[in-house]
C-alpha cells in the first residue's frame, strides 16, 4: 500500500490527537536556545505536558540531539562556540531521525547569525519558525527587520516560505497577526492570540519549543506546527482576559498553557481558527 496522504488542512480530531500525544507521551525537547529565554520556554515545555533540556555546550549537543525525542535551534544569543554546538545537534538529529526545528531569531539584519542560521539549513530542520522579516532574511528576500521584531507583513512572507519548504523538505511557519504554515502544496492559516503575546519576553521563542515538542509526536511536521501555533495562541487568548498588563500576563500564559487541553484545540479547529 501507499503512503497515506496529509489532508490539506487539519481537522479537529488530527489536532486533538497530537496534543494528547504530547501530554501522554512527555517528548523530551533538547533546547539549544538564547539566554534571554530558557526559563519561559522550559516552563512553557513542561506546560503543554513535555519536557526541557538545556544542554547548548560542544562537548554534549550531538550526543543529546541523538537520544532527544525532538531538537530546537533559537539563533538569539549566539557565540562561536554555540554555532558548532548547533551544528553538531541539528547534524546528529538529522541523522539520527529527530525532528529539529529552526528558530531564525533577527536574521537579515546582522551577518554572523545569517550565515549560521543559513548553513543550518543544509540540515534540513523540519520546521523553520519566525516571524516574516526572519523567514525572508534567511531565505534571501529580504533584510531582516528591526531586531526581533518584523518589519514585512506575513503575507509577504509567502514565497520565501514556500521557497524555503521546498529547499528543506519541511514545513515553515510565519507568525504575525495571523500565522501562516507552508509545507509544499499545503498552506494553513491559523487565527487568533493576542497582541499581549508580543511585549512578552520569549513568547515567540518559547513557541518554536513547543513546535518541536509537537514534532516529537507526529510525522506530519504541518499538523505539528499549526497545532503548536493553535495552542499558543488560545492561551494567549485565555491569559490576556485575567492579566492586569505584560507583567501578569507573561505568568498566565503559562496557565493557560497548561490549561488549554485536546477539547479545547478541537473545539477551536471546529469554530473556524484553521483557514
């Protein structure tokens, strides 16, 4: 028999399914990430029911890439030797079958993270995840934006997306106000979050987590994207309503984060947040 194709867009029950994988099988997610964000994005891993290590030296990435359930690659703080750290990871997940994901933080804009970040690509991370000015510098579009934050809209964003899924083989998200997942002919757009989630230090970062901890679970790197982005976003939402301000908000989040469950991600996919 054949492979079976990936629907074009997710149903509920797809999503449903992949977020209790997460809770029920607990990925371990090897976290080569920045040092502005390690504290929220472990806590945002063991939120959504799987769980963080930080192991970012030389001497331990690769061996930890290999037995990881997932890899995360966060270019925002990096040196030298956190380069062939990366390296070394994302070159033992690939060849040891583990999902690795991509986080191109302020790439464009400055030369030594846009060379590494591109060389990364030859590794071939099953999802890359940033914002429209990131995924437009890395695939070559563009300038990158001011810093971490993006100057392009994501709908501009689209063809270095698509250009990029089609170099790597996997799948690309987009954040902004509305977040877009390519990965080849498919493309998925998910509503909703809150623009709370922007003054939050390491929100996007953390984000890029919890996209490899639902890579873990699932081959379809699509669904793993958009279920992750689905996720963050309706905690988001659900934060935004009791915090007084970011300060508050950054601590509900990850309440909510652990809050929003299977039955909720369905019953969202159900309401029309996939498009």
């Amino acid at each position: 028999m054949g492979a079976v194709e990936a629907p074009a867009r997710p149903g509920a029950d797809e999503v449903a399914a992949v977020a209790d994988a997460v809770r029920r099988e607990a990925p371990l997610v090897h976290c080569l990430t920045n040092s502005v964000v390690t504290t929220i994005t472990a806590n945002a891993l063991l939120a959504v029911g799987a769980a963080p290590a930080m192991v970012d030296n030389v001497h331990e990435s690769a061996a930890f890439a290999a037995v990881a359930s997932a890899v995360l690659v966060n270019v925002g703080t990096i040196d030298e030797n956190r380069a062939r750290a990366m390296h070394l990871a994302s070159a033992a997940a690939a060849a040891a079958g583990r999902p690795w994901v991509l986080d191109p933080v302020a790439v464009g804009g400055l030369e030594f993270r846009t060379r590494v970040a591109r060389e990364l690509l030859g590794a071939r991370p099953d999802v890359v995840r940033g914002n429209a000015s990131e995924v437009m510098g890395l695939a070559g579009a563009g300038a990158g934006g001011r810093g971490v934050d993006s100057t392009a809209a994501v709908e501009a964003a689209l063809e270095a997306a698509r250009d990029l899924s089609r170099r790597t083989g996997g799948a690309v998200a987009v954040s902004g106000e509305v977040d877009v997942v390519v990965h080849g002919d498919r493309t998925v757009r998910v509503t909703g979050g809150h623009p709370l989630l922007t003054r939050t230090t390491g929100a996007g970062c953390a984000l890029g987590a919890l996209v490899a901890a639902y890579a873990a679970v699932t081959d379809d790197v699509l669904l793993a994207a958009v279920a992750a982005h689905l996720h963050a976003g309706l905690a988001g939402e659900r934060a935004a309503a009791v915090a007084a301000g970011p300060g508050s908000f950054a601590v509900a989040w990850i309440d909510a984060l652990d809050a929003v469950d299977a039955d909720a991600l369905a019953a969202a996919v159900a309401g029309g947040r996939l498009g």
